[in-house]
C-alpha cells in the first residue's frame, strides 16, 4: 500500500525525470562559468521581459534562453576556487565557477525551469529560499524529493509569483554544503520596470569560513567561531566599494546564511529598510536606521539617498565579524608591563616580540604570516601589503 506522501513524493520525482529526458541531455541550457572574483557589469535583458539589472558585489548574474515561453537556467554544483582577498585562495563547492553561484534575475510572472546538475563528489538539491512553489519544487532532499545523485540532472519549475529578494541554497547535507559556500542570490523584478526603481541595486550574501592559516578547505564543523567573516566569500581587502555618483537613489540587499545575526551598519547616510523576506514594505510603514540586523536566514532590502560626499564605511557591528583569522584564546595584556621578561624569552626565542601592553596594535607589529591566510591588520589604504606570496607588514600609509 503507497502512503500518500509517498505517492505525492513519487509524483515529484517523475516529473522532475521526465523533465529531464523531454528535454534531453544533448539539449541542457549552456552552464555558464565565471571564476573570477571582480563585480561584472550586469547585463541588460537580452530578452524577455526587461528589468534594472542588479549589481552583484565579487559577482555575477547567470544568463539564461527563453524556450516555449519558459526561462531557463542551468546551475552547475561544483567544487571551485575562490579567492577570498589578493593572496588568498579557498577551496570551495559553489556553482557554475564560482562561490557563491551567480546571482539569478526573473521577472514577476515568469516561467522558470532550473536545471541542476550535480558535479559535487556528494549527493544535494536546490532549495529556492523564500519562493511560493508547489511542494514538490522546494528542494528538500528526503521530503519533497530525492536527492540528485553524483553525475545527474534535476529540473525544477515554478512561476517567479512575487517580486522581491530571495536566495538558493542546498537542502541536502545542509551543514557541509553551505559552510563550503553553497548559495546565491536570486532577485525578481517587479512586472513594471519602472515600480521600485532605483538608480543603484546592489546585491550580496553574508558568509562565513573556518580556514586555518595554511589550509585552504574550510572546516565544516565549525558552529560560531568562524576566522573569515565575508561578503559574497571575499573579505577585506578584497571586498570591492559600492560606488554611486551623489544624489543616486541606492538600494543594498543582503541575505544572511552564516550561523549568526549581523547587524549591518552604515556611515555617512540614514537609510529605510524598504524590504524584508516577506516582500516590499508599504512607503508609510518603512523605518530609518543606521544599523540594520539581519538575522539567519533573512533578507534585507535596504535604500538611501547618497548624498554625502566621500569613502563611507559599510561593515557588521560586531567587532570581531570585522577582523580576518584571528586568534581567540590570546589573554589580554593590557597594562602588562612585560619589559622584564622579554630579554629572558629572547635568550631562548631570539624573534620573540611581546605584545598587547598598549592594546592591539595589530598594524605595529612585523611579522610575517602564514601562508594562505589574510592578516587582522585594515583601515582604508592598509599598510598592510602582499608581497612575495605574503602579507607583510608595510610600516607606513599610502
Ligand atoms: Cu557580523
């Protein structure tokens, strides 16, 4: 006797089967790869319904054909290699090149048909995170369908019904697989081009790797103490500006899938958060801020008027969310008066440096790093520099 979850589960399969071999292998949408790290241009709409293109930060937007009215994409699960900042490479899973995968733009009404090929050494799926779909669309490996196997194709279909911020993320070995980078950015446009538009629309995900210096694989089972806190998988000095001229109308939208909040803040400028994971906020009902917290899971859609002149900073609040790897077991030296005891150290450990009687000083000490890792040192034209494979300490500001 088949259960009717199992019946309904079934179902799902089949027609995800049967998409694949009416459409055949031989006639996938082309996999687009980008593996570069630079915020690409957006496209305009080659064709379809047209819309402002976003700008995705360290990003890209997939490109897509239209067929028999649908809008097809085809998103590639694969191991990648992302630089994080100059100097410093990560082995990721991400997709079609890159971590995260490119950012996906539709149009409210749109049809669309995402093949998912599965090029990972493990089993996953797709999750379209936010989206109002049938059941058996969602993505959820062991519930609303099997997992897609190592070598194959899953298709999934939908109607892009709302307009809005949303994200696409595994639903299969879900811990693993999105602290490897496995996630992307995924916008619809409203049906009127003109509703909601702004003159700048930028988009990034909050992430987060555990990347021993040295190593370049990040540790999957890390829960909070993350060592590289990121925008689109890339951190300071290799995060790129968010440039407006003055007087531009500026949306930021940002989704959150670390294991934490952040409460995002900006300087220079009062913002309106103008949208949230449930959609657009009615004009009268939009609130100010200058900090923003974005809890896990969410998205935020945020606007301002770029009126001030200037380099303005736009950083997570929590302090330590802002340095790169870092030690967290280090005792605070403070007041220390450690004078006495660095000659004795010195006699058996002749580079030995104190440190930490005056704070942090981070940008005051000379030494070099490990390979493969990115230095806590910042503040804008850092006199940190990578120089002969390592981040050296510069000792004086461009
Ligand atoms: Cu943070």
């Amino acid at each position: 006797m088949i259960s009717r979850r199992g019946f309904l589960t079934g179902a799902a399969t089949v027609i995800g089967a049967g998409a694949v071999s009416r459409a055949g292998a031989a006639v996938l949408p082309e996999a687009a790869s980008n593996g570069d790290a630079k915020t690409n241009p957006p496209p305009l709409p080659p064709n379809g319904r047209t819309f402002h293109p976003v700008v995705t930060l360290n990003g890209w937007s997939a490109p897509w054909r239209m067929k028999d009215g649908w809008k097809e994409f085809h998103l590639v699960a694969e191991p990648v290699i992302r630089e994080i900042a100059p100097g410093m490479y990560a082995k990721l899973w991400g997709y079609n090149g890159s971590s995260p995968g490119p950012t996906i733009e539709v149009v409210e009404g749109d049809k669309v048909r995402m093949f998912v090929t599965n090029k990972l050494p493990e089993q996953t799926t797709m999750h379209w995170h936010g989206q109002r779909l049938a059941n058996g669309m969602d993505g959820i490996a062991g519930l609303t369908q099997p997992p897609i196997p190592v070598g194959k194709t899953w298709v999934y279909e939908f109607e892009a019904s709302r307009p809005g911020t949303f994200m696409y993320h595994p639903h299969a070995d879900e811990m693993v697989q999105m602290a490897m980078g496995m996630m992307g950015f995924w916008v619809t446009h409203p049906k009127d081009s003109q509703q909601f538009r702004v003159d700048r629309d930028f988009v990034f995900l909050l992430n987060a790797y555990d990347i021993a210096p040295g190593s370049s694989t990040p540790q999957t089972n890390t829960m909070l103490d993350f060592n590289l806190w990121t925008f689109n998988s890339r951190a300071y000095p290799g995060i790129d500006p968010l440039v407006c001229r003055q007087g531009d109308r500026v949306r930021i939208r940002v989704g959150n899938l670390t294991m934490t909040n952040h409460p995002i803040h900006m300087h220079g400028h009062t913002f309106e958060v103008t949208g949230t994971d449930g959609g657009w906020v009615s004009k009268s009902a939009r609130w100010p801020e200058v900090t923003t917290d974005i809890a896990v899971g969410q998205m935020r859609a945020i606007e301002f008027d770029a009126t001030a002149l200037g380099d303005w900073t736009l950083h997570c609040h929590k302090a330590h969310h802002t340095m790169n790897a870092m030690g967290h077991t280090v005792p605070n030296m403070i007041g220390v008066d450690q004078s006495g005891i660095i000659e004795k150290i010195n006699q058996l450990v002749p580079s030995y440096m104190s440190m930490g009687e005056h704070g942090g000083a981070m940008n005051g000490m000379a030494m070099p790093l490990p390979t493969n890792t990115l230095p806590m040192g910042g503040g804008p034209r850092a006199v940190w520099r990578y120089r002969n494979g390592r981040h050296v300490y510069d000792g004086e500001s461009a």
